[in-house]
C-alpha cells in the first residue's frame, strides 16, 4: 500500500532540490509522476526552481477552492507518483484527498513544504499532514548563523525582522497590509535566535 509522505524543513534547506531528485529517481526508472503546487506560491510561475537553477515544469497548478482527488481521476492515465511543492499551501480538504488518493489508487504521493510562518503560526496544509500523513521527514541541512540547526523562518523587509503582516508573502507580491512596496526576504533561524530578534524587533513581546 502507498503512503503519505511529508517532507519538511525551515526555508533554504535543500527541500526543492530534494523534490527534484525524487521526480527524476522515478522518471529515470521509466515511471509517471505528477508534479503539482498550489496556485498560492507564485515563485518560478509554473515551475519549482532551487537555488542551483535547477527547475521543473508542474504539470497542474492547483487552486484553493480545486479538488485534487477530481484532478486525478480525470487523468487518461493514473500516475505512480504524486509530488507536491509547497504542500504547506493546501487546504485541509486536500490534504485529506491526497491520503485518499495513496489508499484507494495505491499512488504514492510526496509533499514537500514547511512548517510554520514568520510569526511561527501553523499552515493549514502542514498541520493537517502532520496529524496523518504516514511517514514524516525532517531536513535540517540548514544552519542558523549561530551554527545550530535552522528550524524556524524570519521576514526582513529591507534587511529588518518584521513580525506583522499577512501569513503569505512570496516574491515582490505586495502585502496588503503595507502601504508601499517594500524589499523583503526569508532568513532561517534556530529557534534560540528566533526568540532573541523577536524580543528584539517585535511589538507583541
């Protein structure tokens, strides 16, 4: 029987290039994947690109409101593999179609995504693979600037923590929540330097 796969890590870790890897182990070996990402993430359009230029066309780019398991079954032919970036993007719903989907089809489906925001708040997709995806993997490649394992995600507008603003920023979309467009960036912590910039930078102390 097929599983679940969630494959987490703080940004930067190396999950895209992982992601990468497992479509091509299973295409060279002559099987069919289907690649999908939520709408939501419109970093590289409708491509996954790690930080080496490697990239990958999705082949569906699914909305909030879709249904994957509708998605598949409308397919000519079933895939042997489902991966999925930026998993933490998913509705709840999804989610549980994915579980489904590895069950009733015997497909296994690998999401990749992260844990929690810049306010260490939970995603929806990411909480609900949590509680039942059926093998979870943690990549800690990534190491805070102190040398410990980065495990939690800072927002830097203009290269200054910020813990206001919407939960989802990507690329130069602009957050409603500012008045003006600003340059902003991800940086990944281990969660002892997390709590000093907070305490640091941030209103609610």
């Amino acid at each position: 029987m097929a599983d679940l796969v969630f494959v987490y890590g703080a940004m930067g870790c190396g999950k895209t290039t992982e992601l990468l890897m497992k479509i091509y182990d299973y295409e060279s070996e002559g099987k069919i994947v289907f690649f999908i990402k939520p709408s939501t993430d419109s970093k590289g359009d409708n491509k996954a690109v790690n930080r080496f230029g490697m990239e990958r066309q999705v082949d569906y780019l699914v909305k909030p409101d879709e249904s994957i398991l509708g998605i598949i079954t409308s397919l000519k032919t079933l895939p042997d593999a489902i991966v999925v970036e930026e998993a933490q993007f998913l509705q709840k719903k999804q989610v549980d179609e994915l579980f489904l989907i590895s069950k009733d089809f015997d497909i296994e489906v690998f999401t990749y995504g992260i844990r929690s925001d810049f306010r260490q708040d939970e995603f929806t997709g990411s909480s609900r693979l949590f509680t039942i995806a059926d093998k979870i993997q943690e990549l800690d490649k990534k190491i805070c600037s102190c040398g410990a394992k980065a495990t939690n995600n800072l927002r830097l507008f203009n290269g200054v923590p910020t813990f206001d603003g919407n939960s989802i920023l990507i690329d130069n979309v602009s957050d409603p929540s500012y008045n003006e467009e600003t340059n902003f960036s991800y940086k990944s912590v281990c969660g002892d330097c997390y709590l000093r910039i907070r305490r640091k930078y941030s209103n609610d102390k």
